[in-house]
C-alpha cells in the first residue's frame, strides 16, 4: 500500500531547491510517555489500531513541542490524560473501535500538519474521536460538540463512498481557563461523494485549538469546509485538501474574529494533482484589541494538474492600531495550464461607508460595529441555509464579541 | 410658518489641504419650502450638502448652522440625523454584509428613538414605502445598496426620506443618472413625501427635476456662495442661457469687492 504525505513546503519545484524552515522544539517533562501509550494498549481490543499507536509514538518520542513565534507558544505541558466522551446528535463509532477500513486510511494518509509533533501526539494518544462512513449517514447532518472543558486529544476519520453525501458541523465551546484540544481529521472523499463541514471555533481567550485536516479528493468528488474561529489563545487550523484525481472540487471559507490578546494561526494548503479540478479558499476575519491573525494559503498546482482553478483571496478588517494581521498567500505552479489568482489585502473601517451610516443615526461606535458585523454576515447567511441553529449560534456570539 | 434652518456666513475649508470651500453661505429655510441649489459642477455644491451634515472632511472656519434657531455645529453626524437632518447621497454607499431592511429598521430606530412602533409595523412601512418609489420588494433582502443600479440606489435614498421622515431634507444631486422614468418616480416620491412641516433643499445641477418638484426658490451657487436668488424663473433662465449667467453674477460679484 502506497502511503501520502503531504506538507506546506515541498523542497522541490522545477529547478528550484527551497530551504526547509528547522522549528526550535522544547522537551515537556510532562509530556506523554510509554506508560500511558501501554496502558492504552493494555486496555484496547484493537491490535491493528495498536500498533499503528506504537509505530505513531516511535515518532512522537523523539519530538519535543514546537516554538512557535508568531503565534507564541513555547513549547508545550500536555494535561493529565484521560479518556472522554464527546457529546454527538447521532450514534457514532468511536476510532478507538474502528475496523480495517479506518486503519487503512490511518495507514495511508499523513501529514505534518500545524505540527508534526500535534499530529503524531493525536494518533498515538487520542482519548476521543469516530469513524464516520457516509454510507452510514447518507444524506444526514451530524452534530458533534466538544467542551474544552476537558482535554481533547481527537482523531477522526471520514470515509465517503462513492455517491454519499454527509454534512458534518463540529462545534467547540471554549473555557474560561485554559482548555486544549488537538486534532487529526483524515476525509477520503470517493467518487462523486460531497462532504460540507462547519467547524465553528468558539474559544475562550487562553485555550489552545490545533486542528489538524487533511482530504484526499477523489473524481468529481466536492468538499466545502466552513472555518470559523472566534478568539483564542492560539488557534491554529492546517487545513490539507489534495486534489488527486479529475474533476475535484473544493471551497475553504476561513472566518476570523480575534479579540484581547488571541492568536489566530491559520494555514489551508490545497494541491493540485488531477485535471480539471477546482479549488478555492476566500477568508475574512476582523481584528480587535492586541489580536493577532496569520493567514497562509498555499496553492500548488503539481505537473498534469492541466485546466485546474485555483483561486484564494483574503481580507482582514482591522480595528485596532496595535492589532496585527499578517497574510501570506503562496502560488506554486508547475503546470502551465492552469488558471490560478490570489489576492490579500488588510484594511481598516472605510471612512466614506462609517460617515454614510452615521448621516442615518448610527453612532461611530454603533457604525463600526455593523460594519464589523458585515464581514461574517454572507458566512452566516450562508450556514444559515445549512443549519439555522448555528447560525443563530454564530451570530450572537460575534455580535457580542465584536 | 416658523424659521426651521437657518445657515449664517458659512466659511469653511477642507481639512486635508485647508483650502477654503464655502466662502461666506447664507441660506433661511422655513417649513414647507423647498429651496433648489443651482450651480455648475464643480461649485461645491455637495461640499455645502456634507458640511451641514458634519463630515469629517471639512472643518468650519466661521458662521454658524441653525436648526430651530440653536447651533449644531457641535453635533456629530448621527447627533444632526437625529434631530431629523436628512442628506441623500450623490453616490450612496454600497455596504456589503448589511442587510437593506435591517439597516432601514435600524435607521428608523435610530430617528425615532421615542416612537414605539413593533418591528412588523416598521418593516409594513418599509414595503409599502418601497411600493411608492417601484423598488422591487426583492431588494429589501439584499445588502444595502449593493448589486443596485444607479436608479435603484436613488430610489433607495428617497425611500429613506419617506422613511425617516425628517425636518430637514437635503437632496444632493438625486436627479443625477436617472433615465425618464426613473425621474418622474423619484420626482413623484419626493411630492408625496414631503410634509408641510419639512424644509427640502434639492441639489442640482439641471433644471429638469424642478420641473417636477417645484422650487419656492432658487438659489445661484458659485465659487462656495450664493451668489442669486430668486423664483422658478431663475432655473428657466440658467436652462435656457446656462451658466453664463453665473460668470456674469460672479463678475460682478468679483467687481464689487
């Protein structure tokens, strides 16, 4: 069996040899150990998940936790480790009693994600997490909710079949401590399969959230993923879509609302393989306070990747002088029939549109808002024709946060 | 007939490069009038429009603006729309996000802090407004002035007038851009929705509008001031002989000095 690996920085392109970034790593004398990952076995019915644990922490051990500048993390004391129950609309098969279909995703598909040392702590210690298959739930919507109240180290796979279509809308509540949650999330997206997740990020302002994604789009097969993240102390998607037969469509709707002292840290890497496939990526997000947003979007279009799109475009609203939004679009083409456009751009609150507002009563402060508001209100109107109850969710968290 | 506004020797210049764009405007409104501006492009014509408004953009150097005899000069733009000063734009805003009847519900709710209506009789009144000016009842759900036509966005603004239903209504070119029919609408509009209470100051630049909407006067605007007043006459004339009659006034004005 063939194994993918995908991450952001590939050294090759062409002709030309990138030099790959070495993250500074720092050990945890806390950090997840042998004890546990064999007590985990010890009480796990699932040798085939097993080992594919025991093969993960080889990796893991060796790893210290990153530092992270940007979005300043130094390091990392991993929480006492538990199992958990994650609350879900539907009954759900957890990973951890997953058949060979399951592991043989986990087998096949891996990548570095936000990092390798999040991804590697998620498969081999994850204490929560499901297998859904789209056959199953065809057609259907599921809900899950996390509370970061407790400490969730999650690894989900998705399976879509050919011809299913699944709706998936994973809601995290945030603390007002400092909760965490990990994530791996593999999707295989057969032919003709249609996958939409919501991921809605509502963090309290000193959670960490590392969501780790990766899709493997087969023909004419189509993912939408709606990425919402309000606040946190970090809160860092890696989002990894790869196009790897004809026809594969994807939209990535990254939407940001940083406040106080939060990090956003996002990257969407979606590469191109198959013909004819379409993918793009329009973020927006507004920034208060001393908040802080890192937008990388990655396109990158492999050789034979003939007539794709790729299109990716960002806006960050800037409301506050000492917050810092920083975008950094990439555009990696190796194939020259391709059409591909990125655009970025940070503004702040448009002097002629606040003045129009205000000739019809509105106040600045009142204006400011609307205007702020305005940014997430086509996201919102959109989940709304999806799933009105998180819109409505959406909504009034934004409107009380903005 | 009480005096509603009063502008009094208006200077002001513009805050970016301080040069001086009213240079001396006086102008009395009384309830029920409706007082037409008339100048070439160029004449700052709007400029005088947004000062009343208190943009941001200018700052008065001397004079004073006048409603119901107090100085609002130390009032913020939402302050002055508050106290039922309306200005419709040349060039309305287009805001992405926000939607039209929202932000009409809103703008009324703003204007008429103490009236307490239910939503459902606000937004009765928003169709039923958008019904007078023939905007399409499907434009209520779009945001605010975008995707609309130059028309459509004119016919917004003067919904808004109906709407909100001011004291002062300042219209800044709403003639402009609008084919026959759109203007007879617009024309027929402000008819109905002004109000013996309302003092209306049409800004334009063609005599066309008046033809519809009749002026009690006509007010000559040149160089930041107002150089003549007179009747509808007035426009007849700068219809027929153009703004040569302006550069003649100007000349004299010129010569007097």
């Amino acid at each position: 069996m063939n194994t993918v690996y995908e991450k952001p920085t590939v050294n090759v392109h062409g002709d030309l040899l990138m030099v790959e970034h070495i993250t500074e790593r720092i050990n945890s004398e806390k950090d997840y150990n042998k004890d546990i990952i064999d007590n985990i076995i010890k009480n796990s019915e699932n040798s085939d998940l097993s080992k594919i644990r025991l093969f993960k922490f080889s990796e893991y051990e060796k790893l210290g936790f990153p530092v992270w500048k940007r979005a300043k993390l130094n390091g990392f004391d991993p929480k006492n480790y538990k199992k958990i129950n994650i609350k879900t609309n539907l009954p759900l098969i957890n990973t951890e009693s997953a058949g060979i279909e399951a592991m043989e995703i986990l087998g096949v598909y891996d990548f570095e994600g936000a990092d390798r040392k999040f991804v590697l702590m998620s498969d081999a210690f994850f204490n929560s997490g499901f297998y859904i298959n789209g056959k199953d739930y065809n057609n259907k919507e599921i809900v899950i909710n996390y509370d970061l109240n407790e400490n969730i180290i999650e690894n989900t796979i998705i399976k879509m079949p050919e011809n299913t279509n699944l709706r998936i809308i994973r809601i995290i509540n945030g603390t007002k401590n400092d909760g965490f949650k990990n994530n791996v999330l593999r999707g295989v997206l057969e032919k003709n399969s249609s996958l939409t997740i919501i991921n809605v990020n509502i963090l309290g302002e000193n959670d960490i959230n590392i969501d780790n994604e990766f899709f493997d789009l087969k023909e004419n097969s189509s993912l939408n993923i709606f990425d919402l993240h309000i606040s946190g102390k970090i809160s860092s998607p890696h989002i990894v879509v790869r196009f790897s037969e004809k026809n594969a469509k994807a939209n990535i709707k990254p939407y940001f609302l940083g406040y106080g002292n939060t990090v956003t840290d996002m990257l969407y890497l979606m590469r191109f393989y198959g013909k004819d496939t379409f993918g793009s990526i329009n973020g927006k997000g507004v920034l208060k306070d001393t908040a802080k947003s890192v937008f990388r979007g990655f396109l990158d279009l492999k050789k034979g990747a003939k007539e794709a799109t790729a299109d990716e475009s960002e806006y960050t609203l800037v409301l506050s002088e000492k917050a810092r939004a920083e975008a950094i679009p990439s555009l990696l083409v190796d194939e020259n029939e391709v059409n591909a456009a990125h655009a970025a751009s940070v503004g702040t609150i448009n002097e002629d549109k606040l003045y129009y507002l205000m000739t019809r009563g509105f106040s600045t402060e009142e204006a400011k808002k609307l205007i702020s508001m305005a940014i997430f209100e086509p996201f919102i109107d959109e989940i709304e024709q999806l799933h009105p109850e998180t819109a409505e969710v959406i909504r009034n968290v934004i409107i009380s946060k903005i | 007939m009480s005096v509603l506004f009063e502008i009094k020797n208006l200077k002001a210049k513009i805050v970016e490069d301080g040069r001086m764009i009213l240079n001396g405007v006086n102008l009395t409104i009384n309830e029920g009038e409706v007082h037409a501006i008339m100048g070439p492009n160029g004449s700052g014509k709007s400029t005088l429009a947004n000062v009343i408004m208190g943009s941001s953009k200018y700052e008065i150097t001397e004079g004073d603006i006048l409603f119901r005899g107090e100085s609002i000069l130390g009032l913020s733009t939402d302050k002055r729309a508050k106290l039922g000063i309306f200005m419709s734009f040349q060039a309305p805003e287009e805001i992405n996000g926000v939607k039209m009847r929202q932000f009409l519900m809103n703008s009324y709710r703003n204007i008429h802090e103490n009236d307490d209506s239910t939503a459902l009789k606000i937004s009765r009144n928003i169709t039923s407004f958008a019904e007078t000016v023939s905007m399409d009842n499907e434009f209520l759900d779009r945001y605010v002035n975008t995707g609309f036509s130059g028309g459509e966005k004119k016919k917004s603004e003067i919904l808004q007038m109906g709407l909100l239903n001011p004291y002062i209504t300042i219209l800044d070119e709403i003639d402009s851009g609008l084919d026959v029919d759109a203007l007879r609408i617009v024309a027929e509009s402000i008819n109905k929705f002004k109000t013996a209470q309302m003092g209306v100051i049409m800004i334009t630049h063609y005599q066309r509008i008046l033809n519809l909407v009749e002026p009690d006067f006509v007010h000559v605007y040149s160089n930041g001031q107002i150089i003549k007043t007179g009747d509808f006459q007035l426009a007849k004339d700068i219809e027929e002989n153009g703004y040569s009659i302006v550069k003649e006034l100007a000349g004299l004005t010129a010569d007097g000095e």
